[in-house]
C-alpha cells in the first residue's frame, strides 16, 4: 500500500492536515502526539504494516495536533477545547458522522472532551498511557506520585525538549532503545515534526493540562488501555475503587501485530 494523500483543513488560518486509509465499514480517528509524524511513520516497517492491517476493516484518519508535523506553523499551542473542536472538524471534512477515537499521552484528554461534548459521534474511546491530573501546580503532586517523582519525570522531559532534534526522547521512551541508531531516527522525527519553540510550549502545556474532571461525562463504550505504571492508569484506578461507572475499563497492556519485515529500530 503506498502512502496516502495529505488533506487539509483550514482552522482559524492554518492548515490542519490529515490522512484517510481504507475504506472499512468502521472508522478511527488516530490523534497522533507530537513526534509521531503522519508521513515519516510511513516508512517505517511495523508502522506500516499495521496501517494496512486497519485498512482491511477500518477507515482510518491520521492526524496530529495544529503546529505540528504536516500542518502549518501556528504562534501558540491550541487549547483542549480548541484541539477537540479540530478533531470534530476532521471528522467532518472526511464526512464520518461517528468513530472510534485513538489517542496517545496528551492527545488523549481533547478526545475525552469530544466524547464528552459529542457522545453521538463517537462509538469508542482508546486512550493508551494518557495523562490525566495535572503534573504542575502549586499544590501537592497528583496520586500516586511523590514530589521526587514529579520533579524527576518533569526534569528529564524538559532536558529532552530543550534538546529538541537530538533524539533525547529515545531513552524516556524505553532505555534499551537508547543507542545511536535510535537517536537519529528519533532526531529526525522531532526536527520533522515540530520547531524547538513549538514543541516546548506544547510540553509545557501539557505538563500542566489536566482532563480529570473530563472523564466522568463520557457516554460513550469506553475502553482504557495503559501500561500500569502511568499517571492515568493510577487515577483511574483510584477512581473505579471509589465507584467510577463499570463501563470504564481497564487493560495491563496493548498489543502489538508486528510485520514479517526488519524494523529500523533496534533495542541494545
């Protein structure tokens, strides 16, 4: 399958690109984080395969955030509201009346809201390693984290960004992935994906942003998928054992099809 077309929206003055794959009677919706670059994921192997592995089934949308990847600079970071109403508007340009929602870290609070605000437009919520409280405040650190936690995790994801096209974000990703090959496909994503500036305000937003108060309004089948040890994963947690609706269900972790060709990323 080759690449598809790029479309384009225009939001407030700038172009908010997107991918359609497939034509499956199901449709997702695939809000990608920052450095997850709708075009560069497309050579990379696994990335690929799974791509055509939805296609069979799903009609797939791609996109990222404003300012970032494809689309056109912007001068500040979109707020949740402004984020969400751009997800509703890409499902409009592809005329998908409802839609699996797929996010990932700080993607994942605009589309609580769009499922918030829009039950009827969206038929699932998967939400894998989000972020829910916020990490920023002048009050005590969310549950289940100790202020060393906190500062370690804010610290190490600043250096990162403040390195931006390095490829810092390779080892906060997974440690044993840390090697120079990774460093440089990783450096290549970030400078592809968004400008220093850019990609730091957008950090800092996110540090700060905070989807709790969200998550009780959705409406919608919901299911979370997270790795145990994730902020979102905690809240939730403490938040079903107080008596959080049953529909609102947890996994240990996602699964992944891997293709029969070689992947570029290689692990120590």
């Amino acid at each position: 399958m080759d690449p598809p077309v790029t479309r384009y929206i225009q939001r407030d003055g700038a172009a908010l690109a997107y991918q359609i794959v497939g034509e499956g009677p199901h449709p997702i919706a695939w809000f990608f984080e920052d450095m997850m670059h709708p075009d560069l994921m497309w050579t990379d192997p696994h990335f690929h395969y799974n791509f055509e592995r939805c296609a069979r089934f799903a009609r797939s949308l791609f996109f990222q955030r404003r300012g970032f990847g494809l689309s056109d600079p912007v001068e500040h970071v979109p707020t949740l509201e402004e984020q969400a109403d751009d997800v509703v508007a890409v499902l409009d340009d592809a005329e998908v009346d409802r839609a699996t929602l797929v996010g990932a870290a700080s993607t994942c609070g605009p589309l609580a809201l769009v499922a918030a605000r829009h039950p009827d437009r969206v038929s699932g919520l998967v939400l894998a390693e989000p972020w829910s409280d916020t990490l920023l405040s002048d009050g005590d650190p969310p549950p289940g984290w100790t202020a060393d936690e906190r500062d370690r995790f804010v610290d190490s994801y600043r250096d990162a960004y403040a390195c931006w096209g390095q490829g810092k974000l390779t080892s906060l990703a997974h440690p044993t992935l840390d090697v120079p090959h990774n460093r440089r496909i990783m450096a290549l994503l970030e400078r592809c994906s968004a400008t220093p500036r850019t990609a730091q305000k957008h950090l800092e937003w996110a540090l700060r942003a905070n989807y709790s108060l969200i998550l009780p309004a959705i409406q919608c089948p919901t299911k979370v998928l997270h790795q145990p040890d994730t902020l979102f994963a905690r809240e939730a947690g403490r938040r079903m054992a107080a008596g959080w609706p049953r529909r609102f269900r947890t996994a240990a972790s996602t699964s992944c099809h891997r293709s029969p060709s070689a992947q570029p990323w290689v692990k120590c």
